[in-house]
C-alpha cells in the first residue's frame, strides 16, 4: 500500500543524512515534508526523546513497539524493531513484543511496561492506579515522567502514520532474528 498523500521533495542534505543513517528515506518524513515546519518539529522532538535516559532503553524500545502493535502501525513496529537493533538490545525478547503476553522471556517489570503502553494506548486510557503505582515504585518518578512521555509520543508517531496509509519499509529485514507477527 503506498501512502495516502503523495511523498514531497525533501532537501538534499536531509536526504543525503536520511539515507546515511537509515539506509533509505522514511516515508513518515517524506508525507509530513508537505508541511516543513511540522516534519521539522517531530524530527527536532524525536531527537530529544533519543536523548532522554531516566528510563531504561530495552523498556523504551519494548513499550514503543507494544503500542505500534495495537495501533497496527507497520512501519513503527518495523523500525522500532530496527532500532533495537543498532541499539544492541535484547533482540530475543525485542522480536517477541507483538505478542508479548504469549511469551514466557519478559521480566515482570517488563510485562507491567508493556501492559502499561497497550493501557495508555487504549481509548479511553485504561491505566489502572495499581499498574501506574507499581511501575512508580520500581522505576522512580523521573523514569515513570519520561516513560509516560515516551509512550505518548510514540501514539502520536503510530497514529499519524497509521492516517497517512504508511506501512513497513522492511528496515527490520536487516534483523538476524525475525520480528514475530502481532496475534
């Protein structure tokens, strides 16, 4: 499926630095360049997110491709799962996030995350007192603030992808363990 909104040309040098870090030019780039100041402004946010580091990374990485798979955004999952990857986390565990609850290789903490992601992601939110308490506790409050930040964004991210029609670009084809299909 191609996206709901034509690609726009992107400047040379942000294409050029597309292509050297990701190998290929995200579609969710070239449909939001139609409107420069808003493809500047998630760029721009999702660097400081890359920057943020109260939260442990694997548990990032785990809740935002928990949310992308209840949205049923592809290309979230996709690179998501990519990211993982240069980021050197547990890819066993990270291939497993679509069905998480099916898997026995989670921690507790971990589980409680994602469940965490998928409760923030619903609609209306169905975070309970109890999973919010218990993920403060374990994680303290600057993590459980940037944690919560985090997964917001990222629904953000999966739904505007999701609006525009965009699907996976097969950037997690370069993964030595296969990303599990979400059940």
């Amino acid at each position: 499926m191609t996206p709901r909104i034509t690609k726009a040309q992107l400047p040379a040098e942000l294409l050029e630095n597309m292509i050297e870090q990701l190998g290929a030019v995200p579609e969710p780039v070239e449909v939001t360049w139609h409107n420069p100041e808003v493809a500047q402004s998630n760029l721009e946010f999702s660097a400081k997110l890359g920057r943020w580091n109260a939260a442990d990374a694997s548990l990032k990485s785990f809740a935002h491709m928990a949310v992308a798979a209840k949205v049923g955004c592809s290309w979230c999952l996709d690179v998501g799962y990519f990211q993982a990857q240069n980021e050197n986390l547990d890819l066993a565990k990270a291939s497993q996030v679509p069905r998480w609850r099916d898997s026995e290789v989670f921690t507790p903490l971990e589980r409680d995350v994602l469940e965490y992601a998928e409760a923030m992601t619903d609609t209306p939110t169905t975070v309970t007192d109890e999973l919010y308490g218990g993920l403060l506790d374990r994680l303290g409050p600057a993590a459980m603030v940037e944690l919560t930040a985090y997964v917001a964004f990222v629904n953000l991210a999966t739904r505007n992808n999701t609006a525009h029609g965009i699907r996976s670009q097969g950037y997690s084809d370069a993964c030595e363990i296969p990303l599990a299909p979400p059940v």
